[in-house]
C-alpha cells in the first residue's frame, strides 16, 4: 500500500512537469508574436490566423484521441504527443514560409491534446480514489507556473537570440526531459487493474455508460453548454483583456503585469480546487467555481478604478484554470469511468468552439460600441449560465435510472402490439 502511495504521488510529480514543461511554452506564445510578424513582414491577423489552428486540430482530434486511451492506455500515447510537440518547435525554429508554420501547428495541437489534459485527467482518475481532487489539482497547477516561469525565460531568450532560439530552448526540455520521465515512471493505471491495454472486459467492468448510452444522457450535454458559454467567456476576456486594459489608460506594461500576476493566482487557486473537491464533490465545486469567475469577471466592470483590477486579479485568477481540473471528477459522478476518455475527448469540442467564438463576440461588441462593457456582462452571464448547467446534471445513479426509464417507455409500445 505504501508503495503504491509512491507511486502514485511520482505519477503526479511527472503529470505536472509535463503540464510546466509543454503548457509553458504554449501559454508564452505571446512572446513570440511580434518578432515572427516582423522577420516575415506579415499581418497580425495572417499570424493569428495560422497559430488558431492549433487550438482547433487539438479540439478536433481530441474525440479520436479519447477513443484511443480508452482503449490501449494513455502512457504510449502521451510520449507520442510529446514527441511531436517537442519535435514542433523544433520544426518552428526552422520554418520559413506561412505553409510551413500551418503544418507545424497543426502538429503541435495534436500533441499538446494527445499529452496534457486529457491523458492526465484519465491517469489521475485510474490511479485515485482518495484525493483525487488534489492530485489532480497538484498536476494541473503545472499550467500557470509554467506559464509564469516559461514565459520571462522565453522573453530574454528571444530579446538576446531570437524567436529561432527561442523555439528551440522550448522544444529542448520536452525531448529531453519530459519524454524520459513519461517513458520511466508513467502508468495508466495500478498493476491490478492491467497497466496499458484495456481489454473490453475490463473496460465494461468499470462503473458508468457507454458513448451511446451518455450521448443520450441530460448530464453530458448540460456539461458540454457549460464547456461551451464558458470557453467563450473564459476565453474571450483573455484574449482582450490587454487592450481592454490599455484602451481605458494603463500601459502596456501594466497590463501586462495584471496579465501575468494571474497566473501565480491560478496557480494557487488549481492547487486548493482540488482538495475542495474532494470535500464537496467536483459538481459542487465547480458550480461554485463558475459563480467566482462571474464576480471577478464583473470586478472589470470598475477596471478605471485599481481596486477593481485588483479584485478581478485574485478572484478571476483563482479560478481561472481550474476548470480542467474539475470536469474530469464532475464527469465521473455523472456518468462513471467506462468511457471517460471518449467523453472527454467529445467535450473537447465544445470547448474548441466556445475558444473560437468568444473572441470574435468581445470583439464584435467592441466594434459597435467602442467599450467592452457589454462584453464583460455577457461574459459574466454565460458563466452563470455554465453553473445553473453543471447544478442540473444528475449523479450516475440516477442518470442510469433515468436511461432505463426512457428505455422502458420506448419499448412499451412495440409489446402492447
């Protein structure tokens, strides 16, 4: 028992250096962003256009990726994707043409989907049944100190040697480090429950629904409006945070302070996400992370004033990455393990749609009413809609009941024939 204890506890210490080591690169893409428009004379808007097709080819592979867990194990597919994102920027480093970066990014959607937070949610989800939430919450903190730590080395490296070295020095540590310890130390699941491929058998015998069967379940597509509106807002805010912030008169510098500052509160906050959650439950918890995220993302509604700015840095910050970490154990309470994979990989998409949409709305109402003002509140309301979806979801048992029901009325009319 003790042993297993370590190890389980080494799996979250790897699960969290690969979430720092390849989220931290993504989340400093910013830094890359004017000295590659400048070396090549592109627009801003060509350059957006080519580094938004990863998020998309990560949400659109993210179903078929799921499947594959599901069924041979996360460990091989996780060195793979990590691979492919190591090899990527790698490939950056060398690009010379906007096909080229298309390709690449393209790649390393695949492989950030195929090695990060799906993967992590399963083995975690394998491995805990006590403490899950903060095993959990633990890998995923991972995100935002990467992003605080990746991004200030990736800015002086890219000032003194430029965005070539820079894609280098962000691919290096993945080959290197991230992939030996996946190879070394990463299990799907404890030895009694087979380590890498599932057979059906052991597969049907975990509690919870098939795909159909959850497709036709009220709780998954309540989870996946909740993915959906909020992504947009989640999503949308980050992306104009900064020239909302500018647009009312702090610097840039400023604001990118307040942008930074965020992420050592979200760090903080993904780390105590989980033990809350394995208090009240993940369905719990995470309504009541969408009502935080409402306030702090209403608190910007005073962004002139600093204690307004100020208030949304903790409480928006505090929140703003824990999703990921809750959904996995708000699932599960739904609609069991069977075929988390799958299932997440499905809900992948909501989020992918909602990261596509949520931008272009803020924007829009910008466009028309030279303020963001409306954008915040429609914000603030989709992430209240996102909580009344995930209090009306229902725990697996009365899910299945549910089903079975609907089940029996469907058939009473073939028999009384």
């Amino acid at each position: 028992m003790k042993d297993e204890r370590r190890q389980q506890w080494i799996i979250v210490a790897v699960l969290f250096v690969t979430m720092f080591l390849i989220w931290g690169p993504i989340n400093a893409s910013s830094v890359f962003f004017i000295p590659v428009v400048k070396h090549f004379a592109w627009s801003r808007a060509l350059f957006s256009l080519l580094v938004a097709t990863a998020p998309l080819a990560a949400g659109f592979s993210s179903p078929a990726l799921g499947s594959l867990m599901d069924r041979y194990g996360e460990r091989r597919i996780m060195i793979t994707g990590a691979a492919m994102v190591g090899l990527g920027f790698l490939a950056l480093s060398r690009a010379d043409s906007a096909i080229a970066f298309l390709a690449v990014f393209i790649v390393l959607g695949v492989g950030i989907s195929a090695s990060t937070i799906i993967p992590t949610a399963l083995v975690l989800t394998n491995w805990f049944r006590e403490r899950r939430g903060l095993a959990l919450g633990v890998a995923f903190s991972g995100i935002p100190l990467g992003g605080a730590g990746v991004t200030i080395l990736a800015n002086r490296i890219v000032e003194h040697g430029g965005f070539r070295a820079g894609y280098i020095a962000m691919g290096l540590p993945i080959l290197f480090v991230v992939i030996p310890l996946l190879a070394i130390f990463m299990r799907s699941r404890p030895i009694d429950e087979g380590d890498e491929t599932v057979s059906d058998a052991m597969q049907e015998a975990l509690p919870g629904l098939e795909v159909r069967e959850a497709l036709r379940s009220r709780s998954f597509w309540l989870f996946g409006i909740a993915d959906l509106v909020f992504a947009m807002a989640g999503v949308g805010l980050r992306v104009h945070l900064v020239p909302l912030l500018t647009g009312i008169g702090y610097s840039a510098t400023a604001a990118a302070e307040i942008f930074g500052a965020m992420f050592l509160f979200s760090a903080v906050g993904t780390f105590l996400v989980g033990r809350i959650a394995d208090r009240m439950g993940g369905r719990a918890t995470l309504a009541m992370i969408f009502v935080i995220a409402a306030a702090g993302m209403a608190a910007l509604l005073g962004a002139s004033h600093i204690a307004a700015v100020a208030a949304f840095i903790v409480i928006f910050g505090l929140v703003r990455e824990t999703p990921p970490a809750l959904v996995p154990i708000a699932l599960t309470e739904s609609l069991g393990r069977r075929r988390l994979g799958t299932l997440l990989g499905i809900l992948a998409l909501f989020n992918t749609f909602g990261f596509a949409i949520g931008p272009v709305i803020a924007g829009g109402i910008f466009d028309r009413s030279g303020s963001y003002t409306g954008a915040l509140v429609l914000f603030a309301a989709l992430a209240l809609i996102a909580m009344l979806a995930i209090r009306a979801t229902l725990p697996l048992a009365e899910e299945k009941t549910r089903l079975e029901l609907a089940g029996a009325g469907a058939a009473e009319p073939l028999t009384s024939r």
